[in-house]
C-alpha cells in the first residue's frame, strides 16, 4: 500500500478496524503461526524457566541499551546501540512467548515482563548494572554478546526446535553486536591514554560478573543433560580467548579482579540480584502496571 | 491437466507476491525472500507461510496484516499465515530483481560473499576486528571508492556508508 505522505500512512483507518499507529496498534504474539508443539521427554516447566533465563538476559540488556539513545557521543553509535538493543528485544520476546507458551497457565511476554517482581527475573547479573560510561557500555556488550554468542551457537542443536530456531537467528545477531564492541574496544584501548583508562575501567566495573556468567544453575545443568539447554561451563576457554584476542589488538591487560559474592551460592538465575534490577524494573513496568489496559 | 485448484492456488501467489515490506516499499515479500510458500488448505483458506528477517523486526505483524488484507481483497477471505524460524532468514535469499530494486533506490544491495560463517556444527563463530571486506561501489555514481560511517543504520537490516566520489551517503543492505 503506497501514501502520498506519512501522516496519511500512520491515520489510514484499515479495514479490519484497526487505526494504524506506526506498526499497529498491538503487539502480536511474535510466535504467532509458529509450530510451539513441546517435544516428548521434554520436561515442560524446566523448558518455560530457562526460556525466561535466556529471555530476561535479552530483556533486561536491551532495556540498559536503550537509555544511550539521546545520549551517545555521536548519531551513529547511537542508532548501533538502538538496533542492539531492538535486537535483543525480539530474542527476549520470543523466548517469553515460548516461556509462556510452554507453562500454558495463560500468561504471555507481556505478562512475563510487566508484571513479574524482581525475584522472579532469572537474568545474570551483569546485565542489570547502571550503564556507566561509553567505556563500560563496550566492555559489557563485548563480555556479555561473546558468551551469549559461544550458548547460542550450541542452542542451534537444542532437542527443543523453537529454542533451536531462536538461537540461530540469534548467532547471526549477536555476530553483529560482538563485532560492534570488539572493534570499538580496540578503538578505545588502542587511542589515547584516555580513552585506555576509561576502558579499563570499564572492564574493572564488569569482570567481576563473569563469574557467574559460566557458573550454571542446577537446571540448565539438568536440561543440557536433556540436550534442551547449554551448560555454558565448559565454553569459558572459547570465551578467554576472544577476550585475549580483543585486548591484544587493543593493547589492553584485562585488570585482575575478584569476582562479586553470592547468596550463599545463588545470583541472577535464582532471583537474587543487585540493588540495581529494582530500578531498572520500576521504570520499565510501571505504565503496563498504572493502566494495564494501556496499548502500544 | 491445470484444475481449477492449481489455478486459484497460482493466483493467490500472484497476489500474495504483490505485497511489500512496510519498510522497503520498493521490495515486495517476495523479492525479499520473506515469502516462503502459498498454498491452498483442504479447507479451501489460502496457507502462507513467510520468515522473519530479524528477530527484532517490528515489521512482521504488518507484513502478516497486509497478506491477509490483500487476499482477503482478491476474493479470498480465509487466509493463515504461518511463520517458519528455522532455516534463519538469509540476504542472500533476496532475489536479483529485488538487489536490482534496492540499486535503483539508492540502497545498495548485499555483498553475500562477505558473510561470515556462523559456525554452528563447524565450531565457534570467528572474531573479526577488521571492518567487513564488501565490494561496494555507489549505488549513485558507481564510484568504487566509499566508506562505511556506520555498521547499523535506520533499519536492523541496513548499515551507511558515503561515497568519497560523489559525497553522498547511501545505505547498504546488510550481509546476514
């Protein structure tokens, strides 16, 4: 359908009833004419939590990314950082959507991310911590979209096919934003004294939750067991090495750090998180949970 | 012998081949590689099934909207659009009208030989430090000399480059 203008294209009231307000007025269900059939032997409620796992990593970061729009250096990393971002999002819906598909106790993504409480978030920490500087922001990205890279590309064999699909959708993205941060944090190492130091504090402020990104929950342990889920223990040396890579372009040294403490052994994947997810949450729930009959 | 089933099914094609991506009007689904079949259900509904490009894509929902509104326009009112995630949508299923089509609209179309491979059964998806090598020349004047200002653009699918030629920027529908 062609418009003479875009004011025309955005007030077009359509045939179905529906005005057009940029792509609709909801949101469908992204798995929407997917087959979501859960094979057999698949333990169901193991399959929507690690779902939410994966999906509330995805989530989470891309709410972080956003705050950058209005307010990256210039136009350009800005736009990046928007499409990162967008990118995770459409991870994170589809990951909840099968989350929710698979519990069947009628929920769906809307529900999983507007109106879940902190202690019910399965993310790692990592992602939930306050954006900081440009310098950290290419540190986190290239930390977290590294892992999330060496687990989805395992997740294409996932027993699960919907799990299986995302992921390969998902490596060809995440290819994409792990080169972002990569060539960007061989800019900053490898610029002026500066913008060395600030990248490596950058790097100081997020290492200490890498930790945990390769420590499993019992679950994910359990279901790579299934061969549904990646145990991400075993890619910590893929991991090491794209770092070493980065920072010997950079001419960058990783700082030496202690990892942050747990919960008597639990963190992120248990619902146990910073003080920061709170936050984070607040403002991101809080319009679905004012007027929860609020569209967008 | 052509039975009226295969006719109605060839037409429905035709006119679900007419539908474009919201965000590149220039392309139709079909250009774009997003439509992958259309067939007739026993039921008589018209069955079609499409991909998305990016998982993020916003432009889906629009794109299932607009099939099943132009079918419904040409007489066949019960349609399902199914949605297939695996095999993962690729640029280099776009077809050579489309790359024909982003040409002559200023995009310039993908460079499918500067696809990095994505691993999987193969082991871990390579590093690459170095901007991607695609033989890009502008879409405007053909000047091969241009320069890449940014690896994302306006659209997930989309980076921007200029022309060191003709000075114009252009965007450059991205290898995936």
């Amino acid at each position: 359908m062609s418009f003479d203008n875009a004011y025309e294209a955005v007030t077009e009231a359509q045939p179905d009833g529906d005005t057009r307000w940029a792509f609709g007025t909801g949101f469908v269900d992204p798995l929407d004419g997917v087959d979501t059939t859960v094979p057999s032997g698949v333990d169901r409620e193991g399959l929507a939590t690690y779902c939410l796992m994966l999906g509330d990593d995805a989530l989470v970061l891309s709410h972080r990314l956003s705050e950058w729009t209005t307010r990256a250096h210039e136009l350009e990393d800005e736009v990046a950082l928007a499409n990162i971002a967008l990118d995770l999002l459409g991870q994170a819906r589809m990951l909840l959507s099968r989350a929710a598909a698979v519990a069947g106790d009628g929920g769906d993504e809307d529900s999983l991310a507007y109106f879940r409480d902190e202690r019910e978030f399965r993310n790692v920490r990592l992602v939930e911590l306050p954006r900081g500087d440009f310098g950290r922001c290419v540190a986190g990205l290239l930390v977290f979209s590294t892992w999330r890279l060496a687990v989805l590309g395992r997740l294409t064999h996932s027993a699960d096919p919907v799990l299986a699909a995302v992921a390969a959708k998902g490596v060809k993205e995440v290819t994409y934003h792990r080169d972002y941060a990569a060539r960007w944090a061989v800019r900053l190492g490898d610029g002026t004294e500066y913008s060395a130091r600030r990248l490596h504090q950058g790097f100081a402020d997020v290492l200490p939750f890498v930790a945990e990104l390769f420590t499993p929950h019992e679950l994910e342990r359990e279901l790579a067991r299934q061969e549904v889920a990646v145990d991400p223990a075993p890619l910590r040396p893929e991991f090491d090495e794209v770092l070493h890579t980065v920072c010997t372009t950079a001419g960058t040294e990783l700082p030496e750090v202690t990892p942050v403490g747990t919960l008597a052994g639990e963190a992120g994947r248990h619902g146990v998180h910073t003080e920061h997810l709170g936050y984070l949450l607040a403002e991101m729930q809080s319009l679905a949970r004012g007027d929860p009959e609020a569209r967008w | 012998m052509v039975t009226r089933e295969d006719e109605d099914v060839a037409t429905a094609r035709a006119v679900a081949e007419t539908v474009t991506d919201p965000e590149l009007p220039m392309l139709t689904l079909a250009d774009l590689g997003v439509l992958r079949e259309v067939d007739l259900a026993e039921d008589g509904a018209v069955e079609v099934t499409v991909t998305p490009t990016y998982s993020g894509c916003p432009a889906l929902a629009e794109m299932r909207t607009d099939l099943r509104r132009r079918l419904a326009e040409a007489g066949y009112p019960r349609v399902r659009v199914h949605t297939v995630l695996s095999p993962a949508w690729s640029s280099s299923w776009i077809t050579e009208r489309g790359r024909r089509k982003l040409a002559e609209h200023g995009v310039h179309p993908p460079d499918d030989s500067a696809s990095v491979d994505h691993g999987g059964a193969t082991g871990p998806v390579p590093l690459t430090l170095e901007p991607p090598r695609r033989r890009i020349r502008c879409p405007r004047c053909g000047c091969p000399d241009t320069e890449r200002t940014s690896e994302f653009g306006a659209t997930a699918c989309k980076a921007l480059y200029r022309c060191l030629g003709c000075r114009e920027p252009f965007e450059y529908f991205k290898e995936i």
